[in-house]
C-alpha cells in the first residue's frame, strides 16, 4: 500500500512526491502523458532544452521559493527581455525608455511622458466601451497600434472593439531604459532543463507514465492511503455540473540549420496579419552556441473539450462553476487537489512551488 498516490508529474504533484519521499512516505505517480514534468517539460533537441508546451521562465520575489529550487538546478542569469516585431518594426518591451526613444526620439523620461500624455489626451473618455477605446485612453495612437492591437485580437480571437474594456486595466509604462520584463528580484532557467529538476524531485518516487487516473480510478484508488489529484477538477466529477473553459494555444516547432534565427529568445507580432504571436527561439535561454537552432511560432486557439487546456478563463461563470466543484473538493476526506488544473487557476511556476510546499507542510506534519 502506498501512502499517496500523486495523480500528474508537473510541477506540483512532483514537489509533493519529493517532500512525502523525505518523510519516508511511499508514493506512485500517475502521469497520463509519456514523460513527466507536465507543462515545464523540456525535452533536449540538437543540444538545445526545448520548452516544449511554451516559455518557461523562472522568476519570483519569494526568497523562500528561490532557495527551495535551487536544490534541483543551477540557474542561469537568463532575464526575459522580448522584443516586439511590427511590420519588421522592432521594439523593446515591456513598454520602457527604449520603446519610446526607438517610437518618437524622445530621450528623457518627461519628453516620454509628455509625448504619452498628448496622445491619451486625444482620446481621453471616462467610460472606455471597449478594450480599443481603453488601450488609447491610457496610452494613445502610437503605442495601441503598433504593440496592443494585433497582439490582443490574435490572442482572444476578436476585434479590439467587441472586447472589454476591463481586459486591460492598467498598461505599465516604464520611465526608465530598462528591457527587463519581470519586476521580481530572482530570476533564471534552470541549466540542463526543467525535466531534468523534475527527474530529481521524484527520485523516491515511483513512477507510471502513460496511465490516466480516471479511467482506471477504482483501481488506483484501492492502492493508496490518499490521493493527490493535480489533473482538472471538472474532469474528476465526471463534469456533473458542467465544463470548465480554457483558452488554449499551439506550437510550430521546426529544427533550422542556422546558428541564430532571431537574436532573440522571445520575439513578440503585434499585427494582426501575422497569424501567430510569438516565436520563441529555445537556445537563447541558455546562451546556446550549438550549430543549429529551434524556433516555435505560438498561436493561440479556441479550446475544446480534449484540447490541452492552458489558461484557465476566470470569468464569473467559469468561477461560479469552480466554486461548486470547489464545495465537493473540500468534503473529500482522502483527496488533496493541487496545482493549476485542481485549483481552476493560472499559476506561474513560484506561485505552485509556494502552494505545494504549504500544502505538504500541513499535510506531512
Ligand atoms: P501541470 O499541468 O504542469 O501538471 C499536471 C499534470 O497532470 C500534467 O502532466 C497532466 O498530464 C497530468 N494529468 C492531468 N490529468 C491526469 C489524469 N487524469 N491522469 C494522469 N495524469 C493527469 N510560469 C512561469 O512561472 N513562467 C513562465 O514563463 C510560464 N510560462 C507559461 C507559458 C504557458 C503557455 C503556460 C500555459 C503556462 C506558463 N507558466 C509559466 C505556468 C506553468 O506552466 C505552471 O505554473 C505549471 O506548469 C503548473 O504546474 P502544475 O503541476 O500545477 O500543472
């Protein structure tokens, strides 16, 4: 008998296997797909860590969590610094100094903001209508159409004007020459890949790859004590109160026989002509050197039951139907839900490894 059965190998359920397995507690891992690490999962191509379900980027301002993974990696001094292509137009971001001299030719932070402020003032409106009519409001012509507009309609999958305004509440300007992306004091990719700092985490554990927990439910359950259940919590109820709805995304990865594709890890189309929205080049995560390289084109999609789904959509129907499922998951005696998909909630990779150390810390007393 084991003492848990940890339902996903991601991020969560593996921090959970490793703090049980320091307790000297057995645990079996069930993972559905064919490798572990869930959405983190890089697998190496060419020599080069490929993140294969999108760009993973470590960063945080929780001491404690920055301590916590530096046990499993080393990591380097990667720091996000995108660049925006419009119409062969590049950019810096997040929208700073740099963005606004390469805009205008202003060159100190009051000419920026002045510049700023004139072209908001143009559409100033105390009751923006819609996602465009915020977006000018806050930062004018300029900046909306070359960085926002297409950006936002590719990724939702609708015009500016038939979006709400409340989708962006605040666009943060930076007064300062400054191309880094995160405002956290840590930050970093772990070298040699995040599988490889999975591997570590379920070292003790044991592992079945390729077994989906619901269609084998009874079974699993008779072999643990507990069940930690990181898969999506509508799929658990067997969807009784309805579907939960994502927004979901797919990748174009393709081997190039040329050392540097784009000079850039993360390059950002904001037209909208351009049908996906990012390209994501993996060896610049790593300062990759090797011949060859690997570049993924992201392009957000609709999502469907069966659809890997990505980013939870928190609107008040999705979340009132959480809550109900929420209600049922707090009378379960044996079952412990976790991470992203058990929650209903987009977590970046701190906010999980903060959760699951609270987790295994009132559980594994
Ligand atoms: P995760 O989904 O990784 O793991 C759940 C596992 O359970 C999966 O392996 C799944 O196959 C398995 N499973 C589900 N149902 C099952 C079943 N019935 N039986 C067996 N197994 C089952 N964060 C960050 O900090 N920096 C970043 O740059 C990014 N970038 C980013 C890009 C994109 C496109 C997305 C969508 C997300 C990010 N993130 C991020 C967030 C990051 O991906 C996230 O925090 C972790 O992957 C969540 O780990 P979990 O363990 O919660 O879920």
């Amino acid at each position: 008998m084991y003492d848990y059965l940890i339902v996903g190998s991601g991020l969560f359920g593996s921090i959970f296997a490793y703090e049980a397995g320091k307790k000297g507690k057995q645990c079996l891992v069930v993972e559905k797909r064919d490798h572990i690490g869930g959405n983190i999962y890089t697998k190496e191509v060419e020599g080069i860590q490929v993140h294969q379900y999108g760009a993973h980027i470590f960063h945080t301002s929780n001491r404690e969590v920055w301590e916590y993974v530096q046990q499993f990696a080393e990591f380097n001094r990667y720091t996000n610094s995108p660049v925006a292509n419009y119409k062969g137009e590049i950019y810096n971001l997040p929208f700073n100094m740099n963005t606004f001299n390469k805009l205008w030719g202003v060159v100190t932070p009051a000419e920026a903001k002045a510049k700023i402020e004139e072209q908001a003032a143009a559409y100033r409106t105390e009751h923006p209508a819609n996602l465009e009519e915020q977006a000018l409001n806050l930062v004018g012509k300029d900046i909306y159409e070359k960085l926002i507009k297409g950006y936002t309609e590719k990724q939702w999958g609708h015009r500016a004007t038939e979006l709400p305004p409340e989708i962006i509440k605040r666009l943060p300007v930076r007064y300062i020459y400054d191309n880094n992306y995160f405002n956290d004091i840590y930050q970093g990719i772990p070298i040699g890949g995040y599988t490889a700092m999975i591997e570590k985490m379920l070292a003790k554990a044991e592992v079945r790859l390729g077994v989906d927990y619901l269609e084998h439910k009874d079974e699993l359950d008779a072999l643990a004590e507990k069940i930690v259940y990181t898969g999506p919590i509508d799929a658990y109820y067997g969807y009784q109160f309805g579907e939960l709805e994502y927004r979901s995304v797919s990748f174009e990865t393709e081997v190039l026989d040329q050392p540097n594709y784009q000079g850039n890890a993360v390059v950002n189309y904001t037209e909208y002509e351009v049908p996906y929205t990012r390209i994501i080049e993996h060896k610049h995560f790593e300062f990759g050197t090797q011949d060859k390289t690997v570049i993924s084109r992201e392009y957000p999609a609709a999502w469907k039951k069966g659809d890997e789904p990505y980013y939870p959509v928190n609107n008040e129907k999705n979340n009132m139907l959480y809550h109900s499922y929420e209600k049922l998951a707090k009378e379960e005696k044996k079952v412990i839900f976790g991470g992203r998909l058990g929650t209903y909630k987009y977590m970046d990779m701190h906010h999980v490894v903060a959760e699951a150390l609270r987790v295994t810390k009132e559980e594994l007393i």
